[in-house]
C-alpha cells in the first residue's frame, strides 16, 4: 500500500485505484467518526454517530471514478457525505468552516502531472492532516467495521460551495476601490479547479477579465498544472499584449498562485507570499499577533518584510499541514509556504490562492504591481542535491552539519532538517522524504554568496 505524505495519499491509477481509495475511505470515515465522538465525550463504541464529511475534487480524469469510491468508502462506516463536485481545494476548505464539517476528502493531486490524483484529507479545525495522523488513519484501515444498514446515510450533494467562497472573498475586499479603478487582469486557470471561480470572482468583483486555459479538462492540454514561468509563457504573452494589469495563474487545484506584473515580469511563489504579507501587514487592520508562520525552505525576504512592522517569524517544518496547525495553536496569526500558497485566517486555515489573487488586485487598485515588487527584498537562491548510501547515513550529515554549526557559533534552526541563517543569507540542508538524497538550498544577497554556501555545505558533508 502507497502511504500518506505531507499531502495525503499520492499515486498514479494503478496504485491509488478505487479499491485501495475506498479503504482508505472507509480509513478516513472511521478516523473522523472517532474524532467526532471525541468531541461528544461519549466512547467511540457507545456512540452510532458518524462524522459529516465533505468530498470534493479536481477535474482529473480519474476524479469521478476515485470519487464514486471515496464516497461510498465513508458511507458504508456511517459518515454523512456531503458531495461538493468539483472545486477548487481552498473553496472545499473553506466549507469546512461554513458547513461545520467533521472533515474533508479532496481528490486531487495539485500541481502534479494528469496521471497522478491523491485524497487530501482535511480536520474538523480545517488543518491538512500531516503524515502522522495518516500513519493514524493507515492503521484504521485493516480495522474497518461497516455500519449497520439503517445508519447508512444519504448523500447530500452541495452546488453552491464556490458561490459561498465568492460571497465570502467579496465581504472582505474594498469592492468600491476595485469597481472604480476597474484593473485589467488575465487569468491562466490552467484548465484546473480555479476556472470553476476565478473567471465569475474577478467579473463580479469589478475587474475587466480576459480569461485562457478556463475550461476544466483533467488531461491539461495547454500547459503543465504547475504554474512555472517556463508554463505560464502564454500568460505572460498576453499579459504584454493587453496592457493588462496583472495576470494570474494557479496550479491545478488553486490553492498555490503566482502573478504576473504589468511589464510581463513573473514573480515567483516566494514573492507571492511576501506581496501578501505586505498586503496584510501594511493594512489599517493588523491583527496582534507577534509570529508569522513559514517553512524553513522560505526566502529570508519574509523575515525582512516581516521585521519592517514589528512581527517575528515562526518556521515550521515543511509543509502546509505545520502551517496551518502554527495558526490552529495560535502560535502566528498568519501564514504561507515557498511556493505561492498563502494562508489567510479569515477565510480558512488552508493555502487560498483565489483570495491571495483578489487581495493582490484590491492592492494593486492605486499602484502598480512592479512598485509593488520594489519593496520586496531581493534575494538569489541556489539548489542542489547530494546522493548518500542510505537514509541513515543521510540524517547522520545531518547532525555533523548541526554540529559544525554550532562550533561556529551559527544561528540555526533544526525543526526539519538544518536551517542556518546568516545576515545576508541562509542555507538549509533535509533528507529527502522518499530518497536517500540530502537536498541542499542557499539564498544569498549575490548568486554568488548562494554558491558559496551550497559548496560549504557541500564540503562539511563530504
Ligand atoms: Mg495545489
């Protein structure tokens, strides 16, 4: 059997097919059944009630199959199964909040390529369930009992998710700024989740829209799911063409963004999050919170942003489910991750992309989005990856990095591997979650002083 990772259970048809994604199912029914019992305080074994758990999913051609299992997997253990369709990953995650839910199951596999889907599994508080409460939920799953007949429930199907998201998004935009200035945007939905509101959210806001890739097609046939700038090439074209304002595109299930300026300049996730905390941070309404929360793979341009206004960073592991669960404790009051997905807490404890969006275009109503750009720190980043024997001997460099550090007096940080930050740059060495490879970062204010620290690196491993 595959196993959950950082995101769910991931794989391509032969391996996540309907018969592992019911068990699964029935896995993930029973583990919110449990947790919703919890809630009562009555034991798990006393109780007949099961969980009310959403399903939603992208538009991949193995979507509807999954789904049929999905359903039926959490039906027959006695959950209540509301059906959403499908959405977009931040729409279903935002229903979990306004619908009350035990819990969520999106089908879908983000940015990957068509063949792959995955079940993206969601809590009650709306945190992603990390790779340890899957390892929870694996465990469940060769201890299934199936309801009884009568506690078999109906399946409530849902339409309105996405115009609830858009009702949302609307109450917390200054919709007279955007209606008067009236940007101009190109939205490159990339024939995933994000055509089923990005188009409708940006017309009803007050945008002038030119909209490509926005009808939903699980194969992806105009560009790769992952919005790179070797992706979004069309995007950027049109961008140009149009005199547009900005131009948008998102990954296959629209929770991860990034944006276009309006001279054709892509801007990477990392940015992405740090406009989005400019945008927050530089509001009349900041919260007052002391943490915002990112990965240790982040650029320092977000601690930078965020010491300007007095707030701390508070790094987490990897992944969105330690985000989130940093704003669940209430250890930041605002979060994102390297790679354009931002968490904003008035909408949902999961990356939105559809919100980051309309928020940039709300900021970009009385400026242009290059200034924007200006006041983001520039930083260079270098990648490598060394092969080792094996895993073991993998986190045993790791610990000679830790301890070299620490001769050296260096500031690190050691909640995912080694982070070691300096003043004008950091480094950041994990073992791989799947291979026997130590993957190495280095951000420096020169691509030079970021080559210098991979090779250092490089050298205390060796
Ligand atoms: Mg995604």
């Amino acid at each position: 059997m595959i196993h959950f990772g950082t995101n769910g259970i991931r794989g391509k048809f032969d391996e996540l097919n309907p018969e592992l994604a019911l068990k699964v199912a029935q896995g993930i029914g029973m583990y919110f059944n449990r947790q919703s019992k919890a809630k009562l305080s009555m034991p798990i074994e006393r109780s007949s009630i099961g969980g009310k758990i959403g399903v939603a999913r992208d538009a991949r051609l193995t979507g509807e199959c999954l789904e049929h299992s999905v359903i039926s997997g959490l039906s027959s253990v006695g959950c209540e199964v509301v059906k959403f369709g499908i959405i977009s990953s931040p729409t279903a995650e935002y229903m979990v909040r306004k619908l009350k839910l035990d819990g969520l199951t999106i089908i879908t596999a983000s940015h990957n390529p068509p063949e792959w889907n995955a079940l993206k599994v969601v809590d009650g508080k709306g945190v992603a369930v990390s790779k340890e409460r899957g390892g929870e939920i694996e465990g469940i799953v060769n201890k299934i009992k199936r309801a009884k007949w009568k506690n078999v429930k109906k399946v409530e199907k849902y339409p309105n998710a996405s115009k609830d998201h858009i009702n949302r998004i609307k109450k917390l935009l200054d919709l007279e700024k955007i209606k008067k200035r009236k940007p101009k945007v190109v939205l490159d939905c990339g024939n995933g989740a994000a055509a089923t509101i990005a188009p409708e959210l940006f017309q009803e806001i007050g945008c002038e829209v030119i909209e490509i890739n926005s009808k939903l097609d699980g194969s992806f046939p105009n560009r790769p799911s992952e919005p790179t700038k070797k992706n979004v090439k069309e995007l950027i074209e049109l961008v140009k063409k149009e005199k547009a304002d900005a131009g948008i595109a998102w990954d296959g299930d629209g929770d991860r963004v990034i944006f276009v300026d309006e001279k054709g300049e892509y801007i990477i996730g990392d940015k992405v999050f740090g406009i989005s905390l400019l945008i927050e941070l530089s509001g009349p309404e900041t919260g007052d919170y002391r943490y915002v929360a990112t990965t240790v793979a982040t650029s320092k341009l977000v601690e930078d942003i965020a010491s300007k206004y007095g707030k701390e960073v508070f790094y987490t592991e990897v992944g969105a489910p330690a985000l989130s669960e940093a704003i669940a404790s209430g250890k930041a009051g605002f979060g994102g991750e390297e790679v354009g997905g931002v968490i904003w807490p008035d909408i949902s404890l999961a990356k939105d992309g559809i919100y980051t969006a309309a928020k940039m275009v709300e900021f970009i109503c009385d400026r242009k989005l290059s200034d924007v750009l200006k006041e983001i720190p520039e930083y260079f980043l270098e990648k490598t990856k060394v092969r080792i024997e094996n895993r073991e001997k993998a986190f045993g460099k790791i610990e000679k990095i830790k301890e070299y550090a620490k001769n050296k007096k260096w500031k690190t940080i050691e909640v995912d591997g080694v982070r070691i930050n300096f003043d004008d740059g950091w480094t950041i060495a994990r073992v791989s979650g799947t291979e026997p490879v130590i993957r190495i970062f280095a951000e420096g204010k020169t691509k030079e002083k970021a080559k210098k620290l991979i090779e250092e690196i490089k050298k205390i491993i060796s």
